[in-house]
C-alpha cells in the first residue's frame, strides 16, 4: 500500500529515530504513531513519496516489501524508469565565488574538484549533523488511513 499524505499539519506525535528497513536496494526510516497505534515508514532517498505501514513488525516489513514491489510493478505498467536509493550523485548549488575558492583549492592540490569536496565532506562528522536533523520539529504526518491504494507521486 503506497500512502501520501501532504498535510504539513496533521503531525501531533511522530517518533523521531532513525531506525530503518532494506528491501531490493531500497531503505526506509520506520518510526511509531502512538495516536494511532500504527508502525510505519517512509522509503528514504528518492524524490516520489513512498509511505507504508503495519500493526507489528512483521505486518511492517511484509507491508514494506509489497509497497516496494508495487512501486516497480507501476514504474514497469508506465514505462517510467524507478528510483534507486542514493545513487552516489547529487547536484550542489553554490554561490559563483564559493565554486571559483573550491576549485583554486582543487588545482593547487592537484585533484578534481569533486573529489575534494567527498575530501570535505568525509571530514564532517555526520553523527553530529544527524542529531541536529532529529531535533527539528516535525513538519509531516504519515497518514494511517488504509481507505484506498495511491501511487507514487513525483514531487
């Protein structure tokens, strides 16, 4: 099942943690609705939506992988390429003076400026920047309304 649900204000008690699922090379964040009593999930790295969700971990994962294999089942029907799970790419926007400083930086250590700024980044602690994510409040619900089947939405 594939639920969408935009309504940045019907979040009241979303569990904040990161805990994730994998299936077919795709993750997903789960977390815990207590209003609802309900496990669900949100695929993680790609742009559609993808929202599923279960009573109990295993209604959870079986809920996941069939969310999964229904979203590839679509992308086939419409001859639509799927998403994949962080591909290695991504485009960074930059002001031009900040480009022109990173790429001096690149020549004078006689490496791309791709590879420095994976240099840069590797450097970052990245447990830290997570932490501060978690902490913002949230800005979405995942809807546990099971009343009909949706699909993806490119947004």
């Amino acid at each position: 099942m594939i639920i969408i649900n935009t309504d940045p204000n019907s979040c009241s008690e979303r569990v904040n943690h990161m805990d994730t699922m994998k299936y077919r090379g795709y993750e997903a964040m789960i977390g815990y609705e207590d209003e609802d009593e309900v496990l669900y999930g949100r695929v993680l790295g790609i742009r559609d939506v993808i929202t599923f969700e279960g009573t109990c971990i295993e209604e959870l994962k079986r809920s996941f992988q069939e969310t999964i294999d229904d979203y590839l089942q679509y992308c086939e029907e419409k001859g639509i390429q799927p998403e994949k799970s962080y591909s290695g790419n991504f485009i960074v926007r930059a002001t031009p003076e900040l480009h022109a400083k990173l790429s001096k930086l690149a020549e004078k250590d006689e490496t791309s400026l791709n590879q420095l700024v994976i240099q840069i980044l590797e450097n970052v602690d990245c447990l830290e920047m997570v932490s501060a994510v978690e902490k913002k409040p949230d800005t979405g619900k995942f809807s546990s309304s099971k009343t009909q089947k949706r699909h993806p939405v490119n947004v």
